[in-house]
C-alpha cells in the first residue's frame, strides 16, 4: 500500500517472505498474512498464545497448520467432490488490505473469482476485520452478493498453545448437544463435565453460549474466547495415530496444542439470502 498505515502497523514478510501485517497493540504483537487472512501468531507477555506446527510450511496458495486458519465455505471434505479442498477455499485465497486504521485494526477483503466460482457457484464477499486492543478481536463478515441465496459453513480454526494437551481442559461446552467425529475417539465420557483431552478428539458442539475459557495450568496460563455470531464450536486435537498422517506436523506435536473453532457449521450452517451478511465474531483473552 503506498499511504503510510497508522502507527502500530506494519508491512512484513512472513517466514516464507509472503506478503504479511505486523500489529502491536495492547494485546501484543499479532502477524497476519495476506494468504488466506490468516492469523499467523500471537504473542503477547506470556509467549506465543497460538501455537504453530514444528514444520510449518508458508507457501503461496496453502494455509500454515497453525495460527487461525479461515474456513469457508464447507467445513470439513466437501460433501459431493473429494479433490475440492477440505475446509473450503478461502484459506487459499490471496486477500487484499481494504482498510487499516488506529487500534491497531486491519480489514483485509477477497471477493469470488472464477476458479472460487468453479468449486462454488456464487458470489461473495469476505471481510475480516482483525483488531489488537487489550484483546485479540476477529470479525467475519460473509456477505451474499449473489442474486439467489447460499448456504455456507465457517470457522476460525483457532490452534492454541497449551504446553501439554493431557492436562489442559476446556470449560462451557459441558450439557451441549455433540457429535463426535474421530476415527479413534474416547469411547464414553461425562457430557456434563469440562472437556479433558484423553484421546483423539474432533468434536462438534452446537448450540454454543459464547463464552469459552481454556485452562492450561503446563503454561500457567487461561484463555477466553468470547463469540457473537457463532452456533457451534469444534474441539479438535488429532492424538498421535492422525498426527502421522497431517502435514507439518512433528510425531508429537499432538502434545502442545487444542484447536477451538468458533463456527457455523452442520445442521448450523448459514443461509443467507441475495444482499444479507453475517458477522461471526471471536474476541480472545489471554492471561
Ligand atoms: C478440524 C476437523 O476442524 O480440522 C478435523 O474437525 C481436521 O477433522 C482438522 O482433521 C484439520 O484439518 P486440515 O484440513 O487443516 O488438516
């Protein structure tokens, strides 16, 4: 951009020399990148609040298994076509800078194109708004440019640094309905308790109540993750059998993070009709 942007932002290369904003406000410093608007890091003065994986690759076009990957507008493989991209395209796209102004606070913007519109046919804006004041603030806006009305999913794919998955736990899901989706999950465990991590664990909880809180006493530290906008959230931590078979991940990796995604998917996808948005947004505490 040739106008100057507003103190605490900056423009810099990620670590595979991408196009990426540098954002130090209150909350810390905040990396985001242009592929994909994807939040790369966070660290505030406890350390690195997301976590990345070991062989992070950044390269054009591909998310970094870390940070908060975006997914639009499927989540999960797509449902008729098994070589479409899993969790959709939108963390593939190059976005742009629409906007930065004081906060720090950046709106990074893409629009359909005609290789989004050969996987999926219609027409949409993506804002997403990304805000570093005395908290991490992130704001999906999907809007229906459309002239007809289109069903999506999404999520911010949210990884967490934890220290030590076996002993951290994830509290406000307790009584929701949820649906487990690992090929190796626990096989029972108490609905109405806080989540432990004892097994791969890829679960889908709808009806969320927007607030959440991580503790992750190996880090000595507790997240909160306030949400408006989001109907259901995933827990996700793969073990160490699916581990193996992810990209850039070390074979212990499993052990350092949990992903808690801030969502509409599934029975709670959204429809929006020719003109309307949804904002989902996710505002992320660390202390
Ligand atoms: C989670 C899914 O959202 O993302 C998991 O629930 C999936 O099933 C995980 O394995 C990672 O997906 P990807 O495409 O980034 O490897």
């Amino acid at each position: 951009m040739a106008t100057a942007l507003p103190i605490g932002i900056t423009w810099i290369k990620d670590r595979g020399g991408r196009a990426a904003l540098l954002l130090v406000g209150a909350a810390g410093e905040v990396g985001v990148s242009l592929c994909g608007a994807q939040v790369l890091w966070w660290r505030n003065h406890l350390g690195e609040v997301l976590w990345s994986a070991t062989n992070s690759e950044y390269l054009t076009g591909k998310p970094v298994r870390g940070g908060i990957p975006l997914v639009f507008p499927w989540f999960g493989d797509h449902a008729a076509d098994p070589k479409l991209p899993a969790h959709g395209f939108a963390r593939n796209l190059e976005w742009r800078l629409a906007r930065a102004v004081a906060g720090p606070e950046v709106v990074l913007e893409v629009t359909d194109d005609v290789s989004t519109r050969s996987m999926w046919p219609h027409s949409f804006r993506l804002q997403l708004v990304i805000a570093v004041a005395e908290a991490l603030r992130i704001e999906l806006t999907i809007q229906n440019t459309d002239t007809r009305s289109m069903r999506c999913e999404e999520a911010l794919h949210t990884y967490l640094s934890v220290g030590d998955v076996h002993s951290c736990s994830v509290h406000g899901l307790e009584g929701l309905p949820v649906t487990e989706q690992a090929t190796a999950p626990e096989t029972a465990w108490d609905r109405s308790a806080p989540l432990r991590f004892r097994a791969e664990t890829d679960r889908v909880f709808q009806g969320v109540r927007g607030h959440l809180e991580l503790r992750a006493p190996a880090l000595q530290r507790r997240v909160e993750l306030d949400t408006e906008g989001a109907n259901s959230t995933i827990v996700w931590n793969p073990w160490h059998a699916k581990t193996a078979r992810l990209s850039q991940m070390a074979a212990d990796d499993w052990q350092r993070f949990c992903c808690i995604e801030s969502a509409n998917v599934r029975e709670r996808s959204l429809t929006l009709a020719a003109g309307q948005q949804h904002t989902l947004a996710l505002t992320i505490r660390c202390r």
